[in-house]
C-alpha cells in the first residue's frame, strides 16, 4: 500500500511502532514531535519537530505533508495529575491545550490534505468515560476530547473523511512504568504491587501493549472500518466496566 500519513507523537512509545508499521506498509510516514534526536531515530519518517501546543505548529505540520492524507493520527500523553483537591487548577488548562489544542490543530494543518476515504485519529482515554477519584485531568479531558471528535466526525463525515477515537486505557508504557513507580513511591508500597493492580483492573488481566495499540490504529487503514466511523474504539483489555 502506498500513500501519506501524519503521526503526532511519533516519539512516544505507541507513536514509534505506529510509524514503523506505517512504513512498513509503503507508506509516506510524516513524524511530528517535539524530539527531533527521538524523531532521528524512526527509519524512513520524515521528521517534523513541532509542538501541537503552539499554533505556530499549524503551518509546520501543513509545509511537511505532499499531497492527500490518507491517515491522520494524535497520540499524545498528558502531563497531569492528581485528584480534583490536590491538583493545581492551571494544569487543566494546560492538559487541555495538549489534547483538545493539539487535535484542533492537527485537524487545521491536514484539512486542506483530507479527501474522501481518509482518516483521522485521536487517542483519548478510558478515565473520559469511567472517572476516578484521583485522576481529575486525564477523566476531564479525556471526555472532552471524546466530545470534540463526535463534533469533527460530524462535519467531516459528509465529507467521506472516517472520524475515530482509540481508547486504549493503561498501556505496557516505560511512561506507566514511570509513574507507576511514584505511584510507590507516594504509598509506600513495592512497584510489582502497584503494577499488578493496573493488570488486574482489566477483565484480561494484563496491560495492553503497544503492538497491539498500534495494530488496531492500522487495521483502519482498511475500506470495512468505515462502518466504524464516529464511534470510540475500546482497546483496553476489558478495563472499562460500565455499559458504554
């Protein structure tokens, strides 16, 4: 297969193995991050360094892209946390320019670049839909953002353009693993304690891995997972509980 395709995040640990996949495939793979050392080491991207949080990333992202995007993509993680009393409010603000920002201006700078079949992407996460106590910034923004692409997918669904929100929950991450560890070091207790409680939230009982996340984003790449235009994609290992 052959045609373009646009990764925000490229240096994350999904982003990474989602360009390589990617490239794989034939594909002209434009890597955006804000790490260009990071973006030097995916072979066969073309390396944009830009931050979505800026608007000036608008115009960046737009000069790197040639032609038609058959697959738009934001994986980008939040640098928030804390419960809704511990939390600094500006920080809100701040995850919300990452995600809500970030994806508006990735939709800015590919708009022009999308035709009828192409895709667009966001990552967003379970806690949008299944709050906890602790976790104020990813469960607020996270559920934003799952509003915000029901509205794209809205507007450019008319438009032949197959609008997706990926939900993959805690992932097998060095950044989970990280923050599992002050997630310890905070209670006082052992990693593989903390970590064995991310596994068994899931019905699975284990953590998605980032092979599997990335798998999915391609799978639709293919013509049937138009049918799932509009929709949120769960791929969490049965870590969300309720109904939706």
């Amino acid at each position: 297969m052959t045609g373009q395709a646009v990764v925000v995040g490229a240096s994350g640990a999904v982003g990474s193995v989602l360009c390589r996949r990617l490239v794989a495939r034939g594909m002209r793979v434009v890597g955006v991050a804000r790490n260009t050392e990071a973006l030097a080491d995916l072979d066969g991207v073309v390396a944009c360094p830009a931050d979505v949080t800026h608007n000036d990333s608008i115009e960046v992202i737009r000069g790197a892209v040639e032609g038609p995007v058959d697959l738009a993509v934001i994986a980008v993680g939040l640098p928030v946390r804390g419960s809704v009393e511990t939390i600094d409010p500006d920080l809100l603000a701040v995850g919300a320019n990452v995600k809500l920002g970030g994806t508006t201006r990735l939709l800015h700078a590919v708009r022009d670049s999308l035709v009828d079949g192409s895709r667009f992407v966001a990552f967003a996460g379970t806690l949008g839909l299944e709050p906890r106590a602790h976790e104020a910034g990813p469960g607020a923004i996270n559920a934003g953002l799952i509003n915000l692409m029901k509205q794209i997918s809205l507007l450019y669904g008319p438009k032949g353009v197959r609008v997706h929100t990926v939900v993959p929950g805690p992932a097998d991450t060095p950044r989970l693993r990280r923050i599992a560890e002050a997630v310890s070091s905070e209670r006082g207790v052992d990693f593989d304690e903390v970590w064995l409680e991310y596994a068994a939230h899931n019905s699975l009982g284990r953590l998605p891995t980032v092979e599997e996340i990335a798998w999915a984003v391609e799978m639709l790449l293919e013509p049937e997972a138009a049918i799932m235009h509009g929709s949120v994609l769960h791929l969490d290992a049965g870590g969300l509980h309720g109904m939706s």
